[in-house]
C-alpha cells in the first residue's frame, strides 16, 4: 500500500467546507451518525472543527433524529406486514407498541 505523503494527511478543510460538506450530505438522506462515518471515512474528522453535525443539520433546519426515523421505519414495516395479515394479533400488539414508543419519543423531542 502506498504511502500518504505528509501533505495530503495534513490537508484540513476549513470551517466553512466542512459545514458544506456535512449539509451535502445530510441532502443524500443520511443521519448525523452515518454523515460522522462517511467523513471519518474520508479522513475528515469532526472532532477538529468547532460545531457539532447535529448542530450544523439543526441551524440549516435539516436535522433527523436517528432514533425517530428508525422507529419510524419500523412501524412502516409493521404495517405493512399487518395490513397484509389481519389475524396476526402479535403483530397488532407490536404495531400499537410501535406506535407509542413513536409518540412518546416525538414529545420527548418537542417535535409534536
């Protein structure tokens, strides 16, 4: 494997690119966690500059909660299983379950 020569590893985005960058991202669909992984990936590293993804997503009013998207995602997935099979009382019982850990988790949140 070739070597990084010690300009290219040093090579630092500035503020302003690194906030570009984050916010191209956040528009592909990815969450702060997945944005922290693709630029990590790249050998961008977050903790070197001064804001927080999940800052930066929330001031551009493009922030996902993590945990609401994919709690979203599952109850989509129960549904859909569920409109399929009507005789499937787990299911229903996992669909009303769902659906209050997604409202318990909006208020939580402040998003309702």
């Amino acid at each position: 494997m070739p070597k990084k020569s010690e300009a290219e590893s040093s090579k630092k985005l500035s503020q302003e690119e690194f906030e570009k960058k984050v916010i191209e991202l956040a528009g592909k669909g990815f969450t702060s966690e997945k944005i922290g992984e693709k630029l990590r990936k790249q050998g961008i590293h977050p903790k070197e500059y001064n804001k927080k993804i999940s800052k930066i997503l929330n001031e551009k009013n493009k922030y996902i909660n993590p945990d609401m998207k994919n709690i979203e995602e599952k109850l989509e997935k129960i549904k859909k299983h569920y409109a399929k099979h009507k005789q499937d009382k787990r299911a229903m019982r996992e669909k009303d379950r769902i659906f209050a850990k997604l409202r318990k988790t909006k208020k939580y949140h402040k998003v309702i």
